[in-house]
C-alpha cells in the first residue's frame, strides 16, 4: 500500500457496533446452496496442505525480487503473472497498458558532520529530487508537520528541516494515517520555509536500522527539495545529539530522481462466469514494489493471496455467474497509476463491476469485512459477512474505505468491499529492505485465501447489483 | 563479546544445581556490616532516579558512536572514558597502550548475478580480505561447518561456499558456541578446499535484513580467501534460490583489509582501597566496538553498568578494603587484544587480582552468578549470592567462565566471576548495524548496576584471598 486509505482513528471509533449475526429468510438473497459452496471454499483453502499463495509468495520474490515500476524488475514481474495465471488455470489471461513515471534510487548517504561525526541511515523519499552532489546544512527539528507548518517564513533559510513525529503502532494501522503527512506534505512545506533539505522519522512502527521510504508528493508551489526518511534508532540518535542544544550540522547525498515515463502493465486473470460473464468481481493487489526489499507483505502476499482464491474457485470446478477477475496493479506506490489506467480504460464499464476489493496491508489476518454498497444490497454482505464468521472476521457497516487500488473505481461508482487485515506489525517492515517473505505466516495467508474466496464467490452469486453506477460518483476515501 | 566463551549446552546441562541459599555462621566470611553495606548499594542503584548507567551509555553512543578499534572514533572513545572516569569521581584515571591490528571496512556488495538477479545484503568479517574489485563464482551449499569439511579436497575449486546454518536462540547464548565455528573456522576450512570466497548465514538469531559481523580467524596453512555474512532473510533467498536445482552465481564486491598497526588504550577508573590498596578487584567492558552500529549493547552497556558500579561506592563514601579498578579495555572484537595487553603488563601482579570480571553480553538483566575461585573461598561467593538473590540473581556452582577480556588474566590463574545476562534478545543485534541505544530497557541496567555494586564492594571486603596465584594456570575458557 501507499500513503492514502489508512484509517484515522476517528472513523474507527465509530464503527464500534457488529453487524447482527442473525438474519430472517427474508433477507437472505444468496441461496442455501451458495452459502454451502461457500463453505466448501472456505475449509478447502484452510486445509493444511493448501498453499499456494505461499507458495505464489515465495517464487515472486525469489525468482523476481523488488520490482520498481518502470525498471526490468517490474517487467520480469509482468511476465511472471501471466505466466501464473496461465499455470493456475485462468480462463482469460491478459495485460492492460500503462504508462507511468519512472523514477531510480541509485545513491543515498548522511552523516552529521559537528559536533558529533556519526554516519546516519537513511533512505530517499519515493521521487524525491537528488541534492546534485553532497549538500550540508545545519538541522532544525519539529515535532510535527503542524510545527513545521507554523513556523516563520524565511526563517528556514538554507536548514535542512527534521520531523521527528514517532508513528503510533495499532490493529488498524491508523497510526499511518496521522504521521504520513510529514512524507507526503513535509518536504513542499518545509520548501516553502526556505528549507534546503527534508529528513523525516520513518513512517514505521519498528526500532530497526532500516528506514522507510514512501511516495512524496511535492506542491506546485514550492520548490521541489531533496527528501529523505531516517531509520528510527538514526533518529533518535539525531534528536539525542539535538537535545544537548549545539548546532548540529548533517550532510546530505542522494542520488536519485525521476527518469522520464515508461510503460508497463496491469495485468489481469480471470475466472469465467457463466449467465452473468459480463459483469464482474475484482479482487487483486499490486504487482509493483518499492525497491528496498522484495516486495514480499507489500504486495506479494495481497496478489498471492487473492490469485489463489481465484485459482481454488477454478480447482473447484465452480461455474459463478459473474466473472472474477484478479487484478495485478502496476505502480500502486506511486499513487495508483495502474489503478488510474484500469479506470480510464473501464469507465464505461463501472455498472458492470459487481463489486472491487484489494489485499493490500500486509500478510496478517483478516479481522474485520467493510463494504460501500447500496443499502438494498446490505442482506447479501451481511450474508457474506456469516461465512466469514468463523475466519475471525466481524462484519461491520460504515466507515472505511476501499484500498487505494479499487479506489479508483470506487470514485467513479463502484461498490467496494474492504477485508481488513491486522496491520500491528505491518509497518514495522513496510516500504524498507525487512519486507522480506520470512515475515510472512503461512496459515494466515490459509485464513486470507478462505476470506478472499468467500468474498469473491458470493458476490458473483449476488441476485442483484450491489449499486455500482447508482453510488456518489467523485467520492475520494 | 567476540567469539569466545559462550556457553555451550552440554557445559550449560552440568549447572542445574543451584547453591544452597542458608548458610551456617562458620560459613559467613563476610562481616554482617558489609552486608548490610552492601543491601544499602543494592537498594540504591535500583532507585528510579538512579539512571547513571544509561546516561554512561547514552553519552557514549550519541557523542562518539560507533569506536572500531584504531579508528579516530575508537580514540574519541578513549578521550570519552578518561573524562568521564574523572567527573565521575574516580581516585585514579590512567590508561595503558594497546597495538592493535587496524582493519577497514570501505565498501561491501553482492548480488545473484543468475538465474535471479537480485541484490543481496552481506556484510565482510572481520578482518577478512578484500575480493581486490567484484569477484563472481557459482555457490555451494554446505548445512553447516562439519558438513563443509566432509567435502573432498578440490572439489570447490573456484565456487563461493554458502554455509547455511542458523543459530538458535537462548538465554544462555549457547546458540552462539554452535553457529560461531562457521564465521571462525569456515573462511580457512573453504579455502583448503579450493574456494575462491566464504558467505555464511548470518551468526544471528533476528530476521532483519542486517548482518552480523564478526572476526574470522585465518588459518596459517590455508589461503586467505574474502569472507561475508548474509543477513538471515538474504540466507533464506539464497537457499530458496539453490532449492531449485539451477547453478546460483553470486557477484562479491567487498573492499575491506588489514592496515598495519594501530596504538591505542585500555582506559582505567579506580576507586582506591583502603589497607589492601595494592589488591584489586577489576570489573569492567569493553570501549571498543564494531563499525557498523554505535556500539550500545556491545559493549557501552557494559561499561557503562561497571562505571555506575564504581561511581555508586564512590558517592557512597564508602572506603572498600581493596581496590576496585573499572577496566574498559580496547579492541576486544579483535580477540581479546587490550586484554591481553593488560595480561601482558600485569602478569606479576595476578595474586593482586581479587578477582575479576567484566559486563559483555548485552544490556538485559542477569540471572546467574557463577565464579572461579579455590574452594575455601566458595562461602564468601555464597554470601555475596545471598545479596543478589533479591535481584533475581541464582548462584550457580561450575562449568562457565570469565569473559572475553578477564579470560586472559584468568588465563594466567587469577580468580573470576560471571555476573551471567540473559541473553535471549542479544544475537538479534549483536554485531550489526541494530546495535543502537533504544534496544536497552533503563530498569536492566539498574539492576546490573546493583549485582556490580555488590559484587565488587563484597570481594573487596572479603577477609581472604578468592585463589588468584594458586588456580591453574593456561586455562581456556
């Protein structure tokens, strides 16, 4: 995932009452033999011996590893979905063009010069600019954007601004949500103060020496100043030696920037349906990855995960009425351009779209089911939400929103499904080289599978629509 | 701590016994004054504002950082200690030469060249040799050092050996004793055999993409060939990528090596003794560290929870019959280098030891009190037992050992003691670039700070030598 659609902490205190979990027969649209196939899929992908999105996993980041957008990486990452999808049994396997702007991290280094010489780790901020060789700067720090924000103009001249705001570790992963501004809005703030350079506290919830990068995303304007996240304990450190009151001066080398656009692909496998073919359910996650790791909880796991739940609907010899179709999103980390492509080129096809979700914060569990339908079509998610049950998954109305990828359709009047997953250790690793397949636990993919399949199967049973082209077309979450 | 003297499970299976915890007056050496002295020390050191020992090792790790020996930074060290020893209040600071052998790590990289392109994360032994610019070779997998030396002669002829092992975790460190072999003994045990360069798993117990460093050891009838440690989610990739069957070559690119000799010091605080001055009783850790952290639980924390040790007596007016001389010693990492330096000068003076001992094994708390001393002196340990048991502490008789540094007095026949620490946490960050000031809880360290004031104060007092002079002499721990 990128920067948006995290919840705040507000909008999770209001969603504090479950659904009910009982329902009259009235309000039970999906038929007794759906729920029971249902549950067929939901045992099948908890079965010991299940794993294929581990396995889906493992050969996506071993045998491509990080995959940039824009960079051959990204590309092997292209060729290896198809592939895939044509191995699992897709019935229809194809790629969908996108172009996007690339941009390559290819030297970082810091270090405080005085009083206290002492190498710092950190990372550039996703298209951050470079600083054309090293550049020093004495450092003042703020506690937060808001800080930033108030500070005097001019009176940063020639600083290298640092936020040290510490983000807060949650279930939800709202933390994310209220320390993200000091990546995204930080370095055009800081820019507009007269600051040289940003260095932000990494978005992360861990005390490791691996910094977290993260798309920026610079203001018309200011003028676009070179941007980096330091690891927490570098952190700390800097905060330490700004405590005893000296000036202290770092040094600031970053060789990166953006390249110009190139051309990728999303890349889509479906499951055919049959009376309903045209119309379609979409799960998938991001194909794309930031560089530092190998994209293994974001999103390796997500496409694994929602690639083996269409794959296990195949395995079933299962007929939906709708089409499930699996997307692999091309540069999600970069705003979603993928997503933006999917949805320019299907804009006249957002009735058809039954309903969109995305596995996108991480490789835990899933926890909770949201869902932004009509409210006619309420009967069937609460329907869905009682096969879910057993998962550990509370159904739950309100709130929230879909992932970023979906968002895009979902802006332009899609219905859209959330399955939450725990983010607690999720940003311990996110968008830094830890985000590695050894943090992944294979039964809880087993779990997210289950869910996944659930989801995708009973909403192509859906008797009717679940509003898309009847639902507040603009709406950004 | 380097690589000697942990534990190994077999030694740790022989200690289950713990002492007896009452003990006859015939049996109690100690003056029910020091006693109670010594409940006075204990309960002050565990004070809540009582926060020295983490303030030592704040100070250290933010205002020098990193201190690999024969770097300026080791000797902004030295000048740190000296200091510090003085506003503490110790009666005599002086400091002793060391000549080391400097070694520099300037630039380290890897990746798979094929079948998978990916970078990989490695970071050089200590001391290894450079690859004199990128080397290339295929990898052989060997499950762990015996395995390596079963292979046949030739038969590695130009491969890069991959040894595989992972360490296992414990509160003993005794994981460490079993993997360590491969970082020591490997880079020789690969070269007799043909190979052109040695990658090992990293000796760690973390899943961090950050290597652990560490010294390797040539043989003199084997080739000096470069040496790395994968982190452990690199290893993982390798192994996965080799579990496909297909010919892995790995790119090395490791510009490190030897620089001649550096000087430098083994720096020494004293709190003077009163009628038995001229015998003393050393505690201590060491100032030196690796480059690729800032050095906070190996070893600041140990020095630090010694000099509070000492600066606690020293404020509490009390005037110890013996001696009680801090030792922060230079360049253990090497082998122990400053110690034996210390050996070296001190050799005639080893009936002048109490005994000694030193904090080296992380910053959380200690469990276990064990000694080396003649029998007759077995009764004073117990009552020095007595009044660390409150902290937790069990005074466990035989097997263990001194640590690194006093091993080399010890060595010499002088009496010891192991104020043992529960190293359950320690090789997660041992060695690597995640040895920094946030991994230390401040209430462990005040319970170290305790069990040393204890100790110390209560070997000064004892009416009897603790054995240094008569124990045997040239034995390895």
């Amino acid at each position: 995932m990128s920067r948006r659609h995290v919840l705040s902490a507000a909008l999770a205190a209001c969603l504090l009452a479950a659904a009910p979990t009982s329902m009259a027969a009235a309000d039970a649209p999906l038929s007794a033999q759906d729920i029971a196939t249902a549950v067929k899929l939901r045992e099948a992908a908890l079965q010991p011996d299940e794993h294929l999105a581990w396995d889906l996993t493992e050969s996506l980041t071993t045998e491509v590893g990080q995959r940039l957008a824009g960079t051959p990486e990204a590309e092997r990452g292209v060729a290896w979905a198809v592939a895939k999808f044509k191995a699992l049994g897709y019935d229809k396997v194809y790629t969908e063009p996108v172009t996007l702007p690339l941009w390559l991290r290819r030297h970082e280094d810091a270090s405080v010069v005085s009083p206290y010489p002492q190498h710092l780790v950190v990372t550039a901020l996703g298209h951050s600019v470079g600083t054309s060789g090293p550049m020093q700067g004495e450092v003042v720090e703020f506690a937060d954007l808001a800080a930033l924000k108030a500070a005097k103009p001019g009176s940063l001249d020639g600083k290298i601004v640092y936020i040290s705001h510490r983000m807060l570790r949650s279930k939800t992963g709202s933390g994310y949500g209220e320390a993200v501004g000091a990546r995204s809005d930080g370095p055009s703030a800081a820019a507009r103060l007269g600051a040289k350079a940003l260095l932000i506290r990494s978005i992360g919830t861990d005390s490791d020496r691996l910094p977290h990068t993260g798309m920026l995303d610079y203001a018309a304007d200011a003028p676009k100043i070179p941007a980096a996240a330091l690891s927490n304990p570098d952190a700390d450190l800097l905060s330490h030696m700004l405590r005893r009151g000296k000036p202290v001066v770092v040094k600031l080398d970053l060789d990166c920037g953006e390249q110009g656009l190139a051309h990728s692909f999303n890349v889509i496998g479906e499951i055919a349906g049959s009376d309903k073919a045209n119309e379609v359910v979409t799960i998938g996650g991001h194909l794309d990855s930031w560089d530092l790791g190998t994209g293994a909880i974001d999103d390796a796991s997500g496409l694994a995960i929602t690639m083996a739940a269409g794959a296990l609907i195949h395995r079933m010899h299962l007929k939906p009425h709708r089409t499930i179709r699996v997307i692999a999103y091309m540069d999600e980390e970069s705003g979603g351009i993928g997503a933006k492509a999917y949805a320019d080129a299907h804009a006249a096809q957002v009735k058809l779209h039954q309903i969109g979700a995305e596995s996108d914060l991480g490789a835990d569990r899933i926890y909770a089911f949201h869902a932004g339908v009509k409210p006619s079509a309420w009967p069937v998610i609460e329907q869905i939400g009682q096969v879910l049950a057993p998962l550990g998954i509370v159904t739950e109305k309100g709130g929230y929103g879909p992932g970023e990828d979906p968002s895009m359709m979902a802006a332009r009047g899609m219905a859209w499904a959330d399955l939450s997953q725990d983010a607690t250790r999720y940003f311990d690793w996110h968008h830094t080289a830890n985000d590695t397949l050894d943090k992944i636990d294979p039964a809880a993919l087993g779990q997210q599978v289950a869910a996944y399949a659930v989801f995708a199967y009973l909403s192509s049973q859906a008797p009717d629509s679940f509003g898309s082209g009847e639902l507040p077309v603009g709406k950004q979450y």
